[in-house]
C-alpha cells in the first residue's frame, strides 16, 4: 500500500503564491527521486477545538493558515531513498534558504496505509484532513471501523478515503504530530484524509452522511478518544500526479 509523508505546516496568508511557487519547486526535485504525488491543501473551514485543533499543532499566529499536506510514494524503501538523495542536493539546500513559512514549526513524518478505497479522480476539488490519537492495540479495531464508514461516505460523494498509521513519526523540538493530538505513550498518531470533487460536494455528501442511518452512533464504535481528535477542511493550491513506475 501506498506509504505517506504527511505535512502539517503554518504559512503567513501573505505567502500563499510564493509557496505554492516553493512547493512546486520542490515537487520537480522529489519526483526524480520516486514521490508519485504531493497534494498541498490549504486551510479552508478549520475550526478551533476544545482540546486539540490544527491550528495550536503548529502553534499557528494571527495571519497565518494552516496547510495539510503529503508525499505519495509506493513504499517506504523508495521514501527513504528519496529522503536521503535530498539531503544532499544542492537544490534543495538552496530552497531551504528562502522558505516562506517557519520551518521550525512545521510537523512532518512517515506512515504506512492502512486503507485506501475509491479511485484516482482526474482532479480534487477540496479535502478534509483529520489527525487521530489511537491506541496501538486498536489498529485493527480502528482499520474496521474505518471499512466500515468509508464505502459510506464514498456512497456520497467523495471520490478517495485513505487511512495511514504512524509509521517514522519523529518528536520535534517545538511541534510535532504526537503533541499535536496529546499523543499518550501507548498510542500512535493516525493522519488521514477524504478527497471531494468539490467544496460543494463535500458540504452535500457530509450532509447525506451523517443523516445514515449506518452511521448511527449505536452503529459505530470509535476505538479513540473523539475529544483529541483534530479535523478541519482544505482546498488544494496544488495536486501533482507523477508516472508511477
């Protein structure tokens, strides 16, 4: 299955083209060296939570919005690959002098799928993004459950659901994705998302969702803490498909 690095970053609303522009930069040097796709969502309808919420993740300031987004590689073995051609390409050290956001605050790592279902739309209109605390011994708890409301959602409108479990997470010196959620030590950080064709159809297939009856709390059991659970919805700024292969 597919293996995600997945990006939570803070980025000043003034910076939006010039990192778009630093993304797609980057996104020519990472696809010599195996990335098939990099989605990069920008903050759209996120919402402050009681307890955990996008923005405190990466302790985000006024001015600033919060991006969701990944690396697709076909496994682990070509992500680590590619990491290590990247430490070491001068082009990349050079971007790295002119980034648009503060990297110290960006939260990154790696994660193995667990599902994925529905199909490889030509375009992506918006996404929601969603980080997760689980405990590890309910990995296949959490993977049921997940087979059980994905065909339901999907049902209504979204085109793609992926599910990925913790995998090459590293604690960061000021943010990370285990802080993010209040991660406790016997449980691991799932980052997923759902892809819509639009913003449209995702406010109309939440809608139908919620109201199904399969989706009834009696019908499903949420093998995590809802209350740290960290959602918020996104419009891509960019999307790049790479040949697989």
């Amino acid at each position: 299955m597919t293996y995600v690095e997945g990006f939570v970053t803070a980025v000043p609303a003034a910076n939006k083209e010039a990192y778009r522009q630093h993304a797609a930069e980057a996104a020519a040097v990472f696809r010599e060296f195996g990335m098939t796709r990099m989605v990069e969502g920008w903050g759209d309808d996120v919402p402050d939570g009681k307890v955990t919420d996008f923005r405190r993740a990466v302790a985000a300031e006024d001015g600033e919005v919060v991006l969701f987004s990944w690396f697709e590689y076909p496994d682990r073995a070509a992500r680590d690959a590619a990491n290590e051609k990247i430490m070491s390409d001068p082009r990349m050290q050079a971007m790295s002098e002119t980034m648009p956001f503060d990297a110290r605050r960006m939260i990154f790592g790696g994660f193995q799928a667990i599902l994925e279902d529905g199909g490889e739309s030509p375009g992506m209109g918006y996404l929601d993004g969603t980080l997760i605390a689980v405990p590890k011994a309910n990995k296949e708890a959490y993977r049921a459950m997940a087979a059980l409301t994905t065909p339901v959602v999907l049902e209504h409108g979204a085109t793609r659901v992926v599910e990925t479990w913790a995998d090459d997470v590293p604690d960061g010196k000021v943010t990370d994705f285990r802080r993010a959620v209040q991660a406790k030590d016997d449980e691991t950080v799932v980052y997923s998302w759902i892809e819509w064709p639009s913003k449209e159809a995702r406010v109309a297939g939440w809608e139908k969702v919620m109201a199904d009856p399969r989706m009834r709390p009696d019908a499903i059991t949420m093998p995590f803490d809802g209350q740290r659970m960290i959602y918020g919805g996104f419009a891509p700024i960019l999307d790049l498909r790479m040949e697989r292969g």
